[in-house]
C-alpha cells in the first residue's frame, strides 16, 4: 500500500552491562538471582550516611561500544541526578548523565547514533491482585547503558536490524547479554509520520509529532508495534486530528499499542551534577585511554561478516553464523581445516546452510533445547566435502553421508568405502562407463525412455558388469538417468 505520508522511528534502547558489582556499590550484579531482595546492601537502598563509588569496569564497557560504533568518547564526563520520585529507586533519584554522555555520535548499520551514556536500573515492581505492590532490589542499581539514535530511521524492518545488530555487538564486546525476553535489553521506538516531501513543500519541516512505544519484549514486537502505529498516525491525521504527543505501551494480546501517560518534558526531572560522586577526566586514566581500549578488541560482527564474503559465502548464511552461536563456531571450525580454502568453504557453507542446519532442526524438535550439538564433527564434515567437491561422491550420496554419519558417528570415509559409494572407483570413472553403455544399448534405453522400468535395472546391470562389481548400483542408477534425462 503506497500512502501519503513518511515514518520516522528514533531508538532508544537500554542494556543492562555485564559487571559482577553493581554501578555504585559492591552488590551482586545478577540478572539471574531468583530470591528478590539477596543482592543489596546500604549504598543501593539509599541508606543515610552513604556514598557511592564510581564502577569503572562499566565505564570501561561502554567506552569500548563507543570505540566499536566510531564514535566521540569523552574527556570529561560527570553524573547527574535524574529527580523523580517512585519507590523503585529509593534514593529519590536516578544517577545518570545528561549534559556530558561518556559517548557521542558513531554509527550502526548506516544509523546515525546521538549518544551512549551510563546510568543505574531501577528495582522491578510487580502488581498483584489482593497483595499490593512488592519491590526486588536486587536490579536497583545495576549499571544500565542507554543508546539514542538520531531520528534516520525509516522503517520497521531497518529498526528491527538495527536493534539486532547492536545486540550482537554487546554480545561480542562481553558488555550484555542483552537477553530481550529477561529484560536486559529493552527497546523503546520513537515513532513519528509527516507529509512526503514534494519539490514545493521542500522546505517545511520533515517531521511529525512524535509517540513513543515503551515494553517492546522482542524484536518482532518492536517491528509489529512500529508498524501498528505508523498506520494509526495515518488514521488520525487522515480523519483530519492531531497526533497526541504522548508514551503508548505495546499489547501483545491485541496486536496493539495502547495509550500510557502523556510525555513529561526534561525539565521535571530537575537535573544537576551528584555531589556525591566526583567528575571524570579520563585521559588521566590509563585504563580508558583508546590504546588500552583495543586491547583484546574482538572482531566485530560486520567485520566477520566481510571476512566471510571474502571467502565467497553468501549474505544470508554470513549472517547465519554471525547470529547462532553454534554454527559460527562449527564453521569457524570448518574454515580452519579447509585452510581457507575458497572453493572448499563455499561448498561447506552451502552444505552447512542448507542440509545441516535441517538436521540441527530435527534434533532439536525431537529433544530439548536450542541448545542441542551438532550431531557431526568438523573432522568428519570436511571429509564429506572433500568427498564432494573432488567428485568422489555425488551431491546426493553427500546428503545421505551427512544424514547417516551424523546420526551414528562413523567415519564418513568408511561409510563411503564400505558401502561403495565413490563415483570413482580405483580410476575408473563411473561417468566414462556409464556414458559408454548407454550409447552401446540404444534400444534398451528408448525402451526406458517408453516407460519401461526394468529397462533401467538392464543398463546398471551392464554398468557393473562393465565396473567388474566395483560400482554402486544407487550410483549408477542415479548416474545413467541424468544422462538420459
Ligand atoms: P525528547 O526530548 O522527547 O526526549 P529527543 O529529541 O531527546 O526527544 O529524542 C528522543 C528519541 O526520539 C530519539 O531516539 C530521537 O531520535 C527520537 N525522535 C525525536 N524526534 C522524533 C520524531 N519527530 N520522530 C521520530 N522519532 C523522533
Ligand atoms: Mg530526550
């Protein structure tokens, strides 16, 4: 459906860091903690009388994303009290940071990004009928990384990437686990419609009023939310009404977004420096210099996917490995043992890609988890591939050896051998036979071609005579049809 009209979307997504402490005190960093209320302790619950301590393991964590977007990182930088008050955070406050972010600009994935800057979470509050409001907090506390983007982006499916590929990033820096469905990475979309541009309205501003989207739990409910509203916009301004600048939630039940509060400005929040903590300057220290920074760098999810273009491998299953842990390694394991081999890693990818990953699939339908191994190891994987590009064994016998050695085991090389598999038998090719006696048996193979089955079992019949019993009759069989065909 072509409208009248163009989105805007603007992220701003939180992730809790990966410290063992938390932001400002020495309590336990544990998202997977299940009794609420074990990991606090004075300074976290606002008890009088104490301070809090700057974590310089998260400040550490977030200059490091900073460095992999490209970005500024601050000289200075200082935290800021964010007045609000809630029992969720029992100071009465939120340390956070507003004039000086730790990091400012860079890009992700061609979006342009406003800031990363480091603040603490807040407790988790639960609503239960006949109890009231209860507390956990053990989450008060933990060192939280908000991310803004400027607002570039222009459609559901480029925030859904751009979300997912920050993920990957914080995974690969060891900054977050930035697990949705826990929690530690939360998405809110800013989303916004304005007139298309024409040469005459050119000038005009290009954006909307904007409505954000809060409790977005997967990616997927990001991009459905997005898209809900971009076209709730469109039924608004269409019935000739004004966009609400307000913060709506997202029901999953209903496939909708909602209306929560309308917007609260900045200057609510009353925000000046915390006395209590001291301002940074961190070109003095020699820990969050670039140089220390790049120390143990990984490489970075857009540089392994060039990496693995280089080799020939296509887009979607560069992607594959970047994104499932588990058949990243295995063809990581597989590159090392082709030695990088073009020619050969292109077949294993698209052997990987295509078949293993259906068996991978059945296991895991079958047992538990998304967890579950791969059935075959690279030894024996690579052995079918060398197999198969070397034209040893048909792209078909590859498929029945990765289904039946990874089911028991075996040596691939010792399946093949035993149960006659090669195409090319002790120099002699199958092919060259096969060819010869089809030109030999002329009749025999229009009889064939008139729908005479056992016309077909003649011709392998002759093959092996021809082969002297060397040659695989599912082989041949396979072999003398193509021919024909
Ligand atoms: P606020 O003052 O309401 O917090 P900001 O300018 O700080 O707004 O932007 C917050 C988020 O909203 C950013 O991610 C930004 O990209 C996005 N945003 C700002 N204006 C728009 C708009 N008109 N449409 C969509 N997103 C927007
Ligand atoms: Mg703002």
């Amino acid at each position: 459906m072509t409208t009248n009209y163009e989105p805007t979307i603007g992220l701003e997504i939180h992730a809790e860091l990966k410290t063992k402490t938390k932001m400002f005190c020495c309590s336990k960093n544990d998202a997977d903690a299940t009794d609420p209320n074990v990991n606090i302790c004075p300074v976290c619950m606002a008890h009088p009388g104490t301070l809090p301590v700057i974590n310089g393991e998260a400040v550490r964590l977030v200059l490091r994303v900073g460095l992999a977007l490209g970005a500024d990182l601050a000289d200075y930088t200082e935290f800021d009290r964010k007045n609000y008050f809630y029992p969720d955070l029992p100071k009465g406050y939120q340390l956070s940071q507003y004039e000086y972010p730790l990091v400012s600009g860079g890009v992700l994935n061609d979006v342009a990004i406003t800031r990363v800057h480091l603040e603490e979470d807040t407790a988790s509050s639960m609503h239960a009928e006949g109890v009231g409001t209860t507390i956990d907090y053990n989450r008060a506390g933990v060192p939280l990384m908000e991310l803004v983007t400027e607002p570039v982006i222009k459609s559901s499916k480029q925030a859904g990437d751009f979300a997912r590929e920050l993920q990957l990033l914080l995974r690969t820096l060891g900054a977050s686990d930035a697990n949705m469905e826990k929690g530690q990475m939360r998405v809110e979309a800013n989303v916004s419609i304005a007139p298309k541009a024409t040469p005459s309205s050119a000038k005009e501003s290009p954006f909307g009023t904007k409505v954000e989207i809060k409790n977005l739990n997967s990616f997927r409910a990001m991009e459905r939310a997005v898209e809900y509203e971009i076209k709730r916009q469109e039924a608004v301004l269409e019935k000739g009404e004004p966009v609400v600048q307000e913060t709506r939630g997202w029901d999953e039940g209903k496939q909708a977004t909602f209306p929560q509060r309308v917007k609260e400005g900045d200057a609510d929040y009353r925000y000046f420096p915390d006395p209590d903590l001291p301002s940074l300057k961190l070109s003095e220290v020699a820990e969050l210099s670039k140089e220390s920074l790049r120390v143990n760098m990984p490489e970075l999810p857009w540089e392994r996917r060039d990496r693995y273009l280089a080799l020939g491998v296509k887009g979607d299953d560069a992607q594959l490995y970047v994104q499932e842990p588990i058949l990243g390694g295995f063809f990581e394991e597989v590159i090392a043992l082709a030695r990088a081999d073009k020619e050969r890693v292109v077949v294993a990818s698209n052997y990987i890609a295509n078949d293993l990953v259906k068996l991978i699939r059945d296991v895991e339908e079958r047992d538990t988890g998304y967890q579950s191994k791969i059935g075959i190891s690279a030894q024996n994987f690579i052995k079918i591939i060398d197999m198969v590009a070397g034209k040893k064994i048909s792209s078909r016998t590859a498929k029945d050896l990765l289904v039946e050695t990874t089911k028991s085991g075996r040596d691939p090389e010792e399946v093949a051998k035993s149960g006659n598999l090669y195409q090319v038998s002790a120099g002699v090719d199958f092919e060259a036979v096969v060819t010869d006696v089809i030109s030999e048996n002329s009749a025999v193979v229009d009889d064939f071609k008139a729908g005479k089955a056992a016309a077909l079992e003649h011709l392998v019949g002759q093959c092996m005579k021809a082969l002297k019993g060397a040659g695989n009759p599912v082989v041949l069989r396979e072999l003398i049809r193509k021919k024909i065909a």
